[in-house]
C-alpha cells in the first residue's frame, strides 16, 4: 500500500520511458512534526503548479513549507512528503478536512478554461493560455519557458497509482464534465462542485483543486479542464504494456 518514501523506485511511463523518484522532504515550520494520516487516503488531488518548471515549484514550496505529496514535471517526479503524512497544497479552515484526506500532486502547467492536457504547450496547433502578469502586461511564461515533458511523468505516477491499489483511479462523480459544461463557471469562487456534497461524503478518486471545499479565500480552478479519461487511459496503456509477454 501507499506508504512512507519511495526514493530511487523507477516508475515506467508511455513510450518506454522510465522515471526515478527523487526525494526532496520540505516539512512544517518550526521543524513541527508531519501530520500522520489516521486512515489510508482514498483519494488524489490534482494540483497545477502555475510555473513552468520543477525547480520554480521546490523554490515556491520551500519558502512556504506547504507542499504536496509529489512534484512532476520537467521530467521528474519529486517527493516531498512521504505518503503516509500529510500534504499541505490545501488550506484547511473550518469545517470538512481537506489535507487530512488525500494524497497530492502539483504538476508543471497552469489551469485552463478550455480542453486541455499536459505537454499541449509543445504542439502549436493547441490553445494554450497563460496568465498576465498584472505589473508587466506580459505572459507570465512562454512556451519555450517548459523544460521536458509534464505528462511522461505524470502518467508514470498514476500507472503507479494504479498498480497500488489504495486510490481508485476514477473521478469521484459521473455528473462532473471535463469540459466543465456543469458548472455555471470553474471561475466561480464556490462553485457547483464544491456545493453538491461529493467532497464532504464518502466518495473516493480523483479530485481537482477546483473541486475541494473550504478554500477561501483563495479559491483556486486548477486543473481547469483537464482530459482526465485521457491521462488515465494512457496509465492503463502504460500498465498493459508491462503485462505484455
């Protein structure tokens, strides 16, 4: 089961690629002691790193000592946490828990407002959008800001997931659309998602940031519109083929 740190594990991902498993520990201010979960985390939050690279998120989770479990991009898969502590990529005010609950993932990209998957910023045929910097008028980043490739390792890491067993690798609830069509805007603050109970009771699978309660006041949308059918069916790809005679 999914537990403590797996540095040095090489995790295979698409086109015969393989990733090992860096150990970078960022822990509690103040040296605290991690949090231990009390039960097996039954579900995943997807989290956008809004950087382009790997190294600007160690630097950005370094200084605020609130990382997730996990770090991939610029292909790497970067542990911060072992899996049986909590992450702290979520705030937990009052009310349901949130950290305490799940394991996490901040992958290199940034949230969108239309269909989209990781590395799609490589291919200039895709839409891909960045943020303005409010100060400059400019991108926050470019294309040519990404170094290697976010979705190799990323799949690697639910291939992984998958062969554990401890997470269902499923979103949490079939109403919920990739192109986000049911809610009235992934932009609303609390939106329809955060609102319909799927978080607050039982359900297991795979979240996004954009479907977690309790997170004013910033209350973020990443992954946006993710194809997750897509990220997860190149997992199962990725799985049948280590099968394979």
């Amino acid at each position: 089961m999914l537990t403590g740190w797996i540095e040095g594990m090489k995790l295979p991902g698409p086109n015969g690629t393989v990733f090992t498993v860096e150990k970078h520990p960022i822990g509690r201010p103040g040296g605290k002691p991690l949090r231990k979960f009390t039960t097996p985390p039954k579900r995943l939050v997807q989290h956008t790193t809004e950087g382009p690279t790997i190294d600007v998120l160690i630097n950005v989770l370094s200084v605020g000592f609130d990382p997730s479990h996990v770090g991939i991009g610029s292909g790497r898969i970067v542990q911060f946490r072992p899996f049986d502590c909590q992450a702290a990529a979520l705030r937990q005010n009052s009310g349901p828990l949130t950290n305490a609950r799940c394991i996490q993932i901040e992958a290199v990209g940034f949230a969108q407002t239309h269909l989209w998957q990781f590395d799609d910023w490589t291919n200039p045929n895709k839409p891909y959008d960045f943020p303005i910097n409010k100060k400059t008028g400019r991108p926050v980043a470019t294309r040519a800001d990404f170094k290697g490739s976010t979705l190799e390792p990323l799949v690697a890491f639910y291939a992984f997931l998958m062969r554990d067993g401890q997470i269902p690798m499923v979103r949490p609830n079939p109403n919920w659309k990739e192109d986000c069509s049911d809610i009235k805007t992934i932009l609303a603050s609390n939106n329809t998602r955060r609102k319909d109970g799927t978080w607050i009771g039982a359900a297991t699978g795979i979240f996004g940031h954009l479907e977690v309660v309790n997170q004013q006041p910033t209350w973020h949308f990443d992954p946006g519109e993710l194809m997750y059918g897509d990220l997860i069916a190149r997992a199962h790809a990725v799985n049948d083929s280590l099968q394979t005679p």
